[in-house]
C-alpha cells in the first residue's frame, strides 16, 4: 500500500506542463489506435482477443520474417 501512496504523490508533484507533454507523446497515440483497431477486429470476428491477436501477429511475421515460420 506504501508503494501505491508514493505513486500517487509523485503524479501529484509532475507539473502539469510535463503532464500534457506525455498526451501528446506519439507513442501514446500509436498504441491507443492500435488498442482500438484491435478492438474493431476482435467484434468483428465474434469476440475473441486472444484469436485476433493471434491471427494479425501471423499475418505480420509471414509478411516481414516469412523464414521464421
């Protein structure tokens, strides 16, 4: 629980300059659509995360490291 609590005060003591500097980091963006297309195609194939996950990780190594499979 002390952990949590020093969390907690160190978020409090990041000046909001450096707060909004983190939202507008690419990185953040980038995993948020790819959290969302996930999303999409997992609806799309009736629910199944892990199947999506599954399938679009083998679509991307036979596309770019088709010898390591």
């Amino acid at each position: 629980m002390g952990n949590l609590g020093a969390q907690k005060a160190k978020r409090n003591d990041t000046p909001i300059s450096a707060k909004k500097d983190i939202m507008v980091d690419k990185t953040v963006r980038v995993r948020a659509d790819l959290h969302h297309i996930i999303k999409i195609e997992t609806a799309k194939n009736g629910g199944n995360v892990k199947e999506v996950m599954d399938q679009d990780l083998e679509e991307y190594i036979r596309k770019y490291l088709p010898d390591k499979l």
